[in-house]
C-alpha cells in the first residue's frame, strides 16, 4: 500500500520487522540494506538529490518512522502482527506499552493476572491509537536504574549513577525539561513551516490563476488579432476591387476612345483610297484634253481631303499600375502590431506615433510655411537648406528637430548594402532575398578578395564624413537549436577601420573598432549584450533573451554614426531603448560598417539590412537620438 513510507534509495516500502529505516540529514529515510550496500560509502537520496558521505555522517535510526510502520500495520496489516510472548505464531490482539510486546489473547490474560504486570496498559488493536510513551529507558550499564538525564557535552541519555561516575563535571538536565525545551523549539518549526507552506499555497494559487489568466488572455488576442487582420484583408480585398473596377473602366473608356478613332480613321482611309484610285485611272486613261478639264476637279478634291484629314500619329493611352509607397507599407506592416504587457501599452499611449515626414514633405512645407519670408529664411538658413537639398537626392532624409535648421539636427538614413564580393564564404552567405546566413555557401567558392577570419560581411563602401548623424539598423532572427553555453558568439554589428575588418572572426576588442556583440555569457549564465570600444567593454546588459532550445527571437538594432560629434549610439528598436553611446570616436580614418552572424549548427541567425526609405523613423525614435547625441 502506497501510504506506507519508503526507502529513498532503492524505493522498497517499510515494513513491520524489516529493515529499519535510517534518517538522513535531509530527513528522508533510507533502509538498513541500503546503508550497508552503499557504494564508496556514499548514499544518494532520490527525493531531492542530497548525497550522503556515510565516512563523515554517522546515521541514525528513524524511530519515528518505525512507529509510523507499526501503526500502520495495526491498522492495515493487522494479521501480520504475532504473539512477541511466548513467540508461537499466534495472532496478537493487544499491546503492551511498558513491556513493549503484543500479545494473543492467551498471553494478554497471564499478563493481566501476574502481580508484576497487572497495572501495565494494554491496547487492543482493533480500536490502536497512535500514544506518546514516556515509560523511563533503563541504563544499559546500570540497570535497572532509568535514563532521566541528558549530557549536554556527551549528547547522551544517563542515569543517577552515571551522572556520579562518569560525567560529574558535565553539564546536565532532566530529561523532561530538555525534552519540553525541545517541544516548544518543534512547535515554532511547526509554525513556521505552516506558515511559509500556507504562503506557497497562495503562491501556487496566484499561479494557477495567473496561467488560467494568461490562457483567457492568450484566446482573448488571438481573437482580437484575427479579427484585426481579417479586416486589413477585408480592406485589401476591397481596395483591389476598387482598382480593380477603376482599371475596368479605365479599359473600357480607352477602348471606346479607340474605337471611335479607328472608325473615323477607317473612314477616312476609305476616302483616300477613292481619292487615290480615281487619281490613278486619270494617270491611265486620260488625254491631254481629258486632263485639261480633270485637272482643277482632281486638284480641290485632294485638297479638300488633305485639308480635313488626320495625318498625324495619336499615342495609344496606357494604364500603368502606381505602387508608389509600396515599399514603405510593407516596411509598416512587417513592423504593425505588437504582444506588449499592459504596463508597455500604456507607456506606448503616451507617445505619438504619427508617421514621419520624408524629406519631400519637409521641403514643400517650408516652402508654404515661409513663402512671404523666403529670402529671410535664406539669409539665415540657406546653407542647412541647400544641405538638405543636396542630401535628399541621395539618402532620405530627417530633421530630428523640425524648429532647428541646422545640419547637426538633420539625419541621414544612408543607402548601405552588403558587399557580396568580401563576404566570407567559408562560414556565412547572402540567401536570394538579400539576407546574411551563418552558413557556408554550397553554390559560391571564396576568391581574392574575400574576409578569410571574419564571419560576417562589410559595407561596399566606408561611411563619409558627413558633418551629421548617419543611421542604418539591422534585424536579425534568432533560432536557438541548442541551449547555448561556453561564451558562444550569436551575432555583431559595428564598425571599424578598414584594417581591423579581418584580423579575427570578430571586431569586438580590436583597437580601432566599435560594436555590439550578442553572446552567451559565462559570468551571468545567459545571453548578454556588450558594446565595445577600441577594445574595452562599455557595457554589459544581461538577460538579451532567453537561453532556451528550439526557440526564436527577433533583434531590431539600430546605429548611429556621427562623425561631427565623434559618437556611435547602439539603439535597441524593439525596446524603444538607447543601449549604450561611445564618446570620442576616432574619426580620423574611414571607417566600415561591419555584420557578423556566428556559430551555425548551434544557431540559426538571419540578418536583414534596414536602410534608406526601410527604415520607421518615428518621432519617438527622432527624440532618443536627440538624446543620445546631446
């Protein structure tokens, strides 16, 4: 029966007579089989993983437990117990507590009647309840006297006489007093322990409801995505009805048009031929004479057609699809939506997110804003305005702050591209929609030219000195096929002097190079990220995301390189966080743009380029490079 305790070790149920149980440190049992078969004398509890070095911890006997053992046989097993009396394999009926021994009916009327056990008390099993005995133990070297003493110094049981002989200048109490000492000291444990277990209770509780919650919630936003994405579509669909419809009649009208040209067009040719065969008969049949006379009707015949007729080519009117912003939709709805705590959302309330001007916007406003003002504008401003101008025909471009005209406030989200030339084949590839893979390529061979060291890729072209902020970001998917451990590199963005790129798989630590790395971290047992600076480490941040096999995440970093206020700013996209900005960047000697992705078998890592027209520019994110950079 399962209520019986049992050995943690070989998992073998206690029994009445069996081998008895031994307590260990962390009060579970385990049999006297166990203890003396222990191997290397080593005893390993399989309840909580405690191991027991039996040379240093001397074992005690689990008396509770083997009172335990015997009230539940009582109750359960009661024809297992026999006469301990006379030992004759009769059935016990009671037991005596004093002399400790059960006893058949036979024996419990002798016992009864004898003068020296006749006031013993007697249970009988049927109706056995669980008693406390505090019948006195008697010495074992001198007995009959009874152990009602305890030797603090010995940690000992003793009796009057051994208190004389052996332990006269130790320091002993009664029995009962240390023992009632010790029942108050048990009853606070008793306490304390319900107390905590009853918080554990609450704890598992809030839990439970907590899933049930997250569970409610989960069905809750799957509803409300769905419903939010069947009626983009419902709206999708419905736009490409409207063009769909306006493209019909667009058909219809230029072919009506058509028609209606070619009909006046056929008649016309019909003219010209009657005009040009009657022409043609006079060339052969006519006289002198005849021609005479034909000559003046011919003549305003073909006068009057070549007058009236069209003689000039009309184009062919044709319908062209217009997918301007095409790319900027797709850009906002790879970013719409997002699974955010409560706490995140009313943060994110706070905050404005209309869409950014482009600098064509900006450009038309000024110009309507100032247009009674404008030679005063370009009096005070003519150089950050031709800036922009200049600007915006080659990268687009932002003011971070629309009241400020001033190149330090204009930012420039530059056109960058992997260099497929330098990319190193041997440990990473650019797939066909343009993404860097941490796996080699099996269609592509390096050549001259490539990295050999770095696992990654450079810009085609270093970053100009610009007198602004440049800013380009990169997002990268994470698949995790392992639990990471041992300091495993994930993924790097930064940049570098061009003779750093390729001295090691990594730029991070090198002198003249500045990065953010994603790694696993063996001092925090997790995945960190950690900018560097000229080969020091700025800042640590802990807990990237988690460290768990068969998961996937997204890391949306952004750069910021600004090479008048010689700083680089690591933005962390998804957070709507500044990560870390480095001071006093040498900007002496171009410097390149750099993509690592690392370690496949252990990882899948995709990072995608986000540049130019791309990239989200929202004013939150306008106002965290502000900040960045002041």
């Amino acid at each position: 029966m399962d209520i019986f305790p049992k050995c943690s070790v070989c998992h073998q149920q206690f029994v009445f007579k069996g081998p008895a149980p031994y307590l260990l440190p962390c009060l579970h049992a385990v049999c006297e089989t166990c203890v003396r078969s222990a191997a290397a004398g080593v005893i390993a509890c399989s309840s909580c993983q405690t191991e027991v070095n039996l040379t240093d911890t001397r074992l005690k006997k689990d008396a509770v437990r083997q009172k335990e053992v015997f009230h539940l046989t009582v109750q359960h097993r009661p024809t297992e117990l026999l006469c301990t009396h006379e030992d004759d394999g009769t059935q016990a009926v009671c037991w005596c507590r004093e002399c400790e021994e059960l006893l058949c009916e036979y024996c419990q009327n002798m016992h009864s009647s004898f003068k020296l056990t006749r006031k013993h008390v007697l249970q009988n099993l049927s109706d056995f309840k669980p008693v406390i005995s505090n019948i006195p133990t008697p010495c074992s070297i001198h007995s009959p006297d009874s152990l009602y003493l305890f030797d603090r110094r010995c940690n000992i049981l003793i009796c009057g006489r051994c208190r004389f002989e052996g332990h006269a200048d130790h320091e002993v109490e009664k029995l009962d007093v240390v023992a009632e000492s010790i029942l108050k000291q048990l009853d606070q444990h008793k306490t304390e322990l319900a107390t905590l277990q009853a918080h554990q209770q609450s704890n598992i509780q809030n839990i439970r409801r907590g899933t049930e919650i997250t569970d409610t919630t989960s069905n809750t936003l799957t509803e409300n995505i769905g419903h939010t994405f069947r009626t983009l579509r419902a709206q999708l669909e419905q736009r490409e009805k409207e063009l769909l419809t306006d493209l019909d009649g667009q058909t219809k009208g230029a072919k009506t048009t058509l028609r209606t040209r070619l009909n006046t067009c056929e008649e016309a040719s019909k003219k010209c031929s009657e005009v040009l065969d009657y022409v043609t008969k006079v060339l052969t049949y006519a006289s002198q004479s005849d021609l005479l006379e034909l000559e003046s009707s011919v003549r305003e015949a073909t006068r009057a057609f070549l007058d009236t007729a069209e003689t000039q080519t009309q184009d062919i009117p044709a319908a062209v699809f217009n997918t301007n912003g095409l790319s900027k939709l797709k850009s906002n709805i790879s970013r719409f939506g997002a699974v955010v705590t409560k706490e995140l959302e009313e943060e994110y309330a706070r905050v404005s997110d209309r869409e950014t001007q482009t600098e064509h916007d900006f450009i038309a406003e000024m110009v309507i804003k100032y247009k009674n003002t404008i030679d005063d504008i370009k009096k005070r401003a003519s150089d950050t305005i031709d800036f922009i101008l200049g600007l915006s025909n080659e990268c687009d471009v932002h003011l971070l702050k629309p009241d400020v005209l001033d190149k330090s406030m204009v930012l420039k989200c530059i056109h960058l591209k992997y260099d497929t030339d330098k990319v190193n084949l041997d440990r990473t590839h650019i797939n066909t929609e343009g993404d860097l893979i941490n796996s080699m390529s099996h269609t592509r061979s390096a050549g001259k030219g490539r990295l050999k060291n770095y696992w990654g890729t450079c810009s085609t072209i270093p970053l100009p000195l610009a007198d602004c902020p440049q800013y380009w970001e990169t997002e990268t998917r994470v698949g995790l096929d392992k639990t990471l451990t041992g300091g495993i590199l994930i993924l790097e963005v930064g940049v570098c002097a061009e003779g750093e790129m390729d001295m090691t798989h990594c730029v991070a630590g090198r002198p003249h190079a500045y990065s953010l790395i994603v790694h696993h971290c063996t001092t925090h047992k997790g995945i960190c990220r950690i900018t560097w600076k000229e080969g020091k480490v700025v800042l640590h941040l802990p807990d990237t995301i988690p460290n768990t096999a068969g998961a996937s995440h997204t890391l949306h970093y952004g750069v910021v390189y600004d090479d008048a206020r010689k700083k680089i700013v690591f933005i962390d996209v998804k957070e709507n966080k500044v990560m870390s900005t480095l001071d006093n960047v040498d900007c002496s000697q171009p410097l390149w743009p750099m993509f690592g992705v690392y370690n496949t078998g252990l990882l899948t890592v995709s990072m995608r380029l986000v540049e130019g027209s791309d990239i989200n520019m929202t004013e939150e994110k306008k106002a965290m490079i502000v900040k960045a950079l002041s």
